[in-house]
C-alpha cells in the first residue's frame, strides 16, 4: 500500500522550495520533470529526495525546451506532471506551453521569478509577470496564481493541479526568489481530509476503442491547415476561457472602504504593500491595498468597483511597470492618476512604499 505523502496537519519550518514539494506531494503529482536553474532548483533537489518513498518519478532533461515537452508528454498519458523554473528557462518553455494551450493540456509549472532580461542575476523579481502570462504564440489562455507566502505557495500548488485538470488550460504559480530561499512557517495537510477533492488525471492518447465509431476523437491537434479551422478553435478556447474567469479570479483587499490612495501589489510585495498601509494611516493618509491573486485572468471587476472614490492609484513592484500595465488596461476609461514604484530586481520594503508615496503624492 502506497504511504500518503502527509497525514492530519503537520507544522513546519522550511523554504519556499521545499514547500512547493509538499504541495505537489499533497495533490497527488505523480512526476515531475525538470532541467536546473537557480532559483528553483531545490524543487528538483528535494523532489528527488522524497519521491522514492512515496513511489514517484523525476526526469532531468537536457534541458528547458525539453522539460516543457516532457511535461506535455506526461499530461497527456494521463500524469499529473509538472515542471519547475526560472528566467531564461521560462522563455524556453514557451513553445512547449503555447502547444499545451493550443490542445488545451492541463499542464502545471512553478516558476521561481529572477531578475532579467535574460540571465540577468539569480536573485529576485517580478519581472517574468508578462512572460508568464502572455508568453507564447497564443491569446494568453493560461491561469496564474501569484504567491505572497509559503502558506500560499503549498495552498495554491495543490490548487493549481486542480484547476488544471478540472478546466483544461495551463497553469501557474508564481513564486521568486525570495520565496524560494527563506523559510518561514507553514502548516501542511492531507488536502482530502481539508474536503478538497483531487481532481481526477485521465490519459488523452491510446484511449480504448475505435476513434469516430466506438468513441469521440479527441482531435488533439496543434497545427491546422486552414485559417478557418484554426479560428474557430481559438474562438472556442477563448469562450470557454471566458466562461470560468468568475470560477477562477482571486484577489484580496485591506482597508479599501474609505481609500483615497490604493496601493496595488502582488505576490511577497504585497506583504510590504499591506503593511505600508498601517503606517501611512497614523499619517492621516486613507491608504487601502489591493492584491490580485490571479494575474490572468486578472481581477479587473473586483478592482474597477473599487476606485470610484479614489484620487490615486500607486503600483508597487520590483519590474519595471508589468504590473502596471495590466492595471492601466484594466483601468481604460477611468481618469485616475496611477503612479508606478518600479524598482526591477529589487526588494522593497513598507517604509520604501511609505516614504514613496508621501513624496510623490506631496501628502
């Protein structure tokens, strides 16, 4: 009898990466393949580790574009696969992840963010936000969860399996390196004995019966010889990626009833941007916070109801306006100053945001 990963809750004391292992081991991934990159090697590292105990599989390829495919290959017998990376190893995966949207594969990848363009440093950032989710040949139809915890890193990878494989487009969780590397507390579970139902892996190749008479095709196709077909495919993907935006979208707010200023920041930026929030109140500043969860499909409903009576809108990040890009296109029409605190591959912390918007505001 196979041993369940973790029984009950268990208190912990570990790295972002570690972590991430858990939560895979909790949802039930059955292999992971990978190809290293700092910062998320320890991902594989510790994968390797713990998966000859829980009977699981790992393959080292030669490298990104070919861990992107393994991984498709793996989803597509019916494993609950998933790859890890980073940086220029995300630019890699591109091709194999716009084919997994393509023919609607539910592939899952943990991307631990470093600093670019290209190989940049092996530190922090959160400056693979575009590429992560509009990479690719495609319209973007992915899912992406962006962390702010190591909490949130276990909770959201076991999320991520299931939102994959319950509706059929690739998906995220967007992590950094300052994630990745420190520890923090976390409480693991058995995500069963949390009610969280395991969605069911099914294998999409050599499927039983005759194609077209004992079953339904399965038409997996990333290629199409008409304009006509490929329109109407991605008519369709575009529809039904419409359809579960409400099922899927995230996001949390802090003091935003009476805000005149809101500070919009996601994954562990967001943790500084919160607790700014305090410190600009006792300074007679009406801060509120807004955090998108999901970056795509982005919250854009949940944010427009909350800036009718707001005189600025202050993004912080440590990339150079990705975020604030996606803020100002989902904020087309409404005449609200948004200033960025744009500080690419670097940490920032409350009184950086707080000094920021004293000064920039003149309050």
């Amino acid at each position: 009898m196979d041993i369940k990963p973790i029984q009950d809750e268990k208190r912990a004391f570990m790295t972002g990466n570690e972590v991430i292992v858990w939560g895979a081991l909790a949802a039930g991934a059955d292999i992971m393949y990978g190809y290293p990159i700092t910062p998320q090697n320890e991902i594989m590292h510790y994968w390797t580790r713990l998966v000859p105990k829980y009977k699981k599989d790992f393959l080292q390829t030669e490298d990104e574009i070919s861990a992107g495919f393994t991984t498709v290959g793996g989803v597509l017998a019916g494993k609950r696969a998933f790859t890890a990376t980073a940086g220029p190893g995300n630019v890699l995966m591109q091709e194999a992840l716009s084919m997994a949207e393509m023919m609607r594969l539910p592939t899952v990848v943990i991307v631990t963010q470093r600093g670019g363009p290209s190989t940049g440093t092996v530190i922090y950032s959160q400056q693979e936000v575009n590429l992560t989710c509009f990479g690719g040949n495609g319209e973007g139809l992915r899912i992406v969860y962006s962390t702010s915890s190591h909490q949130e890193l276990f909770n959201y990878t076991i999320k991520a399996f299931n939102t994959a494989w319950k509706y059929r487009f690739p998906t995220f969780v967007l992590s950094d390196g300052y994630q990745s590397k420190m520890r923090e507390p976390v409480t693991i579970y058995d995500p069963e004995e949390k009610g969280i139902t395991i969605e069911p892996t099914e294998s999409l190749l050599g499927l039983p019966g005759t194609p077209g008479v004992e079953r339904d095709p399965a038409h997996l196709r990333n290629t199409y010889n008409l304009e006509d077909e490929l329109y109407n495919v991605v008519k369709s993907s575009v529809k039904e990626y419409n359809s579960i935006i409400s099922k899927i979208v995230e996001y949390d707010t802090y003091a935003v009833e009476d805000a005149k200023v809101l500070i919009i920041a996601h994954g562990v930026v967001s943790r500084a941007a919160k607790a700014a929030i305090s410190s600009l109140r006792e300074k007679g500043i009406k801060a509120g916070y807004f955090r998108p969860i999901t970056l795509r499909p982005f919250p854009d409903e949940a944010l427009r109801s909350l800036v009718d009576n707001v005189d600025h809108i202050v993004v912080a990040e440590s990339a150079y306006g990705q975020l604030e890009n996606i803020v100002k296109n989902n904020l087309y029409g409404f005449n609200i100053p948004i200033i960025g605190y744009l500080r690419p591959g670097m940490g920032i912390t409350p009184e950086e945001i707080t000094d920021f918007v004293k000064a920039e505001l003149s309050l």
